[in-house]
C-alpha cells in the first residue's frame, strides 16, 4: 500500500502522491471511473437499441409503413416535414391550439390556401383521389343565395313550418305558396328591397343556412340535431329547383375539381322538382347527373366520376326500409356502376339501430336473387357516436358492410378493430363533423389515430362541409395531418385508400387510379420545385 505507483508518472503527477482514501493513487480511481462510465455508456448504448427497436417495430405494424416511395416521394418527404414543424411552430408561439377549437373559431387561425399558407396551399392543390362520405352536392350558400334568390319566383318562409317546408326555407312558385299553420311566404326580393341593405340581408340568408356547434349546456343532442337537419333542408330547398339545381351542381363539380379531388361518392338521390311543381323521379335525377357529369368533363381539363350511396332514414318503419332497399336494387340494375348500394342515416343514438331492420335485410337478399338483381352491397352510418354499447358497428359488419361511415366508437371495440383489419374494411373518417356535432372537442384527441396506428384502414371526408363553412375536403386533411403528425408516406396511403375502395367498377376504378398517380407525381415535383 506504501509502494510507489508508477500509475501516476503516466498521469503526469507528483509520483508520491497518495489519495486520501486508503492510500488509493488518484490514477486508479480515475480508470474506476472510466470504467463505470464505459459500463453505463454501454448500458444507454443497449437501452437505445432496445428503445428503436421498439419505435421500429410499432411504426412496422402501423398503416404506411409499406407505402412505396420513390426518391423523388422520400425528398418531398423531408420538404413535407419541414412545412409541417413550421406549421406547428406558429401555433405553438401563437400559444393556441386549432385542434382544441371549434372549427368555426379555428378558422380565422389556419387561414385560407390563397392567403400566403404553405401547407394548407400544398394541401389543396395535393390530389386527394376519393371522397367516399359526403351528403353535399350543388350547397354553396353563397352560389344558392345569387343564382337562387334573386329570381322573382323565389319564395321564403319567415313564419312557422308547413306541408311546403319549414321556417327559412325556399320554395319557388309563380304564385305564393298558402299561408297554414303559422308559415308566412314572402318573396325574397320584396324582402330585400324593404331591408334597405341587400349584404346585410344575403348574410342573414347565409346564416341562416350555416350550423354552429350549439353549446353543450342547454342543448341536448336532440336538439342540436333537429337543428342541423334543419339546416340542411333549408339549402336543399333552394338547391331543389330544377333551374337552380343544373347551375348549383355543375359548380360543385368545378369546386371539387380545384380542391384536388377525382372522385366523390354521394349518399342520396338529390329530390328535384321542375318549374311546374312536379316532383323529378329518381331515374330521371340520376340521368341528369350524368349528363351533367359527362358534359363537365367534355369541358374540363381534368376528369371527375362520381357515384351515388342510395340512402334512407333510420327514423322510418321496417316496411318503409324494404321499399326504400327494393328500389335501390332496381337502380343498382338500372344504373350499373353509377348506383352502388344503400346505407342508413341519421341520428344514430335516438333512432332505430341496424338489428331493428334485420329481416329486411334477410327479406332483400332474397328479393334480389328472385328477381334477378344486383346482390345489396352497403355503405352503413355506424358508430356515429359515444355511446360504445352501441351495437350498430357489429350489425354492419355482419351484414357484410365494405365500408363504415365515420366509425367513430370503433376504437372502443378490439375484436372488430382485428375484423376491420384483416377483412380491409375502410373507415369514412370525417374529423370536422365529428367535432362540429360535439362527437370530439379536440382533433388531436379523435380515436381516428388509434385505429390507424392499429393499422385499420380510413379515409378523409368532410360529410356536410358547406353548412360547415368551407368547400371540398382540403380543410378535413389540413386537421388530420397537422393534429396527428402525418408524414408525406401516411398522406399518399390515406389517398390511395380511398381510390382504392371507391365503389367503382374494375374498369373505372384502374382509370382512376392512373388519374390520380400521375397528378400524384406532378404535385410531388411541385414541391420538389417550390423547395428549391
């Protein structure tokens, strides 16, 4: 212990200096310490092995991680990135959060595409390929209100509900509709002639067409819905008019178009009447669209298709749902390929679920095989809701459903998660309405991102965006993306997924997916280019 250390000559010290502990030399406790501290880097080395082995493994099972990408898609990527740090960036030194916010406040914090923002103008003008839940078709407010109620035909209900419609809704007649039970019909332009400020007047006519999350306290769900149908009645009642609804229509086409979308498929046969009153039928509806589609794309630079979701209401009786589901059938045989199946609608929690129609649903298959025609397929409204017992989800997958509107209680459900997986049943998520109908209150928060890190296939949609305020789908993928963290690789997978369960036949559905690939392509040069 008293022996020179010839440690310490190497150390460069005094060579008979002692430690004051046991007469230990400082050379030797210093390579203790080397050694503790080798130990514990190889300790951290293994736990941060363990630790991205971990990360690996869960991104391996997540929903992208076999998305292709090629070199050009991988750069893009990193530009993508960037846009997306900054984006959370601003919000975050803002010290506000969008995705906490009704959509309506949210809003005037994300801006508009044409107002100087990167990511949401990227996100407009990226090709969206499908959007598989929507209720809107020809609902510009703005566009009903000019091309609508500026006719001399145009009438309005300022008094209560009728046989005709119901307070602040339109009905167009040479003469004005007979005023029962408390309605009032007035012409439009006498109303606003008599405001004195025709801007001020439209923006009340907006309005009132527009739904405003009501607040919780005060307002049942019950309520909150009546109010919402309500809203949506009152522009499918300018929207109905033969004349109207030619114009309105073919302007929807040119918004989805700009908006990045290719192919949308509609829920419902819009309900159309003509200049004398009479009601359109469904047959002559439909051919109206497709002449109306076919004639847009003789026009335009860029291709749009379209299908159409028969739909019913879960509010009415069992005969009625086999009536409605009996000719479905028919124009399924009728309009192959343009008329696709049927869902159920409507407030799901107050209403009659799926088992309450179960023998019709037994009653239609053997109706169809009878007659010869298209086997029902389905497109169910399931688990629009917060109510996990619920039991709609389970109905809809037995039924044999390829896709599920909104499924929004699914992710309190782990056996059909692994249904919904394995058999690739897509999920028609729609984030802003599911907000606006207070489903969710912060986006960040919708268990849409748990069924996608389960690896469950869904899709964008914005189901009812017009009377939300907004146009197209861009806003819906700007919430998904930004709330969620999405990279590039999960945005080209979310658009692929809905091309690739569209209802489209083989034929239609191979052209659409070339339409979208090679806008796909040309947008990623886009960026490529702007990042320069």
């Amino acid at each position: 212990r008293n022996s020179r250390c010839f440690h310490q000559s190497w150390l460069g010290v005094a060579t008979r200096a002692r430690t004051m502990r046991g007469g230990r030399c400082a050379a030797c406790m210093v390579l203790v310490l080397v050694a503790a501290v080798r130990a514990r880097d190889a300790a951290l080395d293994e736990y941060m092995r363990q630790r991205e082995e971990l990360i690996k493994g869960e991104y391996e099972l997540s929903f992208a991680a076999d998305t292709p990408m090629s070199s050009d898609e991988l750069k893009a990527a990193v530009v993508w990135a960037k846009m997306l740090d900054e984006e959370t960036r601003k919000h975050g030194e803002a010290g506000v959060s969008p995705f906490a916010m009704n959509f309506r406040e949210a809003r005037s914090l994300i801006g508009e595409p044409d107002e100087g923002h990167p990511l949401l103008l990227a996100l407009r003008n990226m090709p969206k390929g499908a959007i598989l839940h929507t209720h809107v078709l020809g609902w510009d407010p703005r566009f009903l209100i000019e091309h609508g109620t500026y006719r001399p035909d145009c009438y309005i209900n300022v008094g209560e509900q009728d046989a005709v419609g119901i307070s602040l809704s339109y009905y167009f007649t040479q003469t004005a509709p007979k005023t029962s039970n408390g309605s009032n019909w007035q012409r439009v332009v006498d109303l606003r002639n008599a405001s004195g400020n025709a801007t001020t007047f439209d923006n009340w006519l907006f309005d009132s067409m527009q739904f405003y999350t009501p607040p919780v306290q005060g307002v049942s769900e019950d309520d909150m819905w009546v109010y919402f149908d309500h809203t949506i009645w009152r522009l499918g009642s300018i929207r109905s008019f033969l004349p109207v609804f030619r114009l309105a229509v073919v302007h929807e086409f040119q918004l989805l178009v700009e908006d990045g979308v290719q192919h949308f498929e509609l829920r419902g046969v819009p309900t159309v009447y003509d200049e004398s009153g009479l009601p359109l039928n469904a047959e002559d509806v439909i051919r109206l669209l497709m002449k109306l589609l076919d004639q847009f794309n003789a026009e335009s630079e860029d291709e749009l298709s379209m299908t159409i979701i028969y739909s019913s209401a879960r509010k009415k009786s069992q005969d009625e749902i086999l009536s409605d589901m009996q000719r479905a059938a028919g124009l399924m045989a009728e309009f192959p390929g343009f008329v696709v199946g049927f869902d159920l609608m409507d407030q799901e929690d107050r209403y009659h679920a799926l088992l309450y129609y179960i023998e019709d649903f037994f009653a239609i298959n053997n109706y169809t095989q009878q007659l010869g025609l298209p086997q029902m397929q389905y497109f169910f409204h399931a688990g629009e809701t917060t109510w996990a017992h619920r039991h709609n989800l389970y109905d809809a997958l037995l039924l044999g459903a390829k896709r599920l509107g909104h499924g929004f209680a699914l992710a309190e459900h782990p056996s059909l998660i692994h249904i919904c997986r394995d058999q690739s049943v897509l999920i028609e998520v729609c984030p802003i309405s599911n907000q606006m109908l207070r489903l969710v209150t912060n986006i960040q928060n919708h268990p849409a991102l748990a069924l996608l890190r389960n690896n469950v296939t869904i899709s964008i949609n914005p189901d009812d965006a017009e009377i939300y305020g907004y146009h197209g789908v861009t806003y819906d993928w700007y919430m998904a993306s930004t709330a969620w963290g999405l990279p590039l690789r999960a945005l080209k997978q979310l658009a692929m997924n809905s091309v690739d369960h569209s209802s489209l036949p083989e034929g239609q559905l191979a052209s659409l997916r070339q339409r979208w690939a090679a806008k796909w392509d040309a947008w990623i040069a886009t960026l490529l280019q702007q990042a320069r």
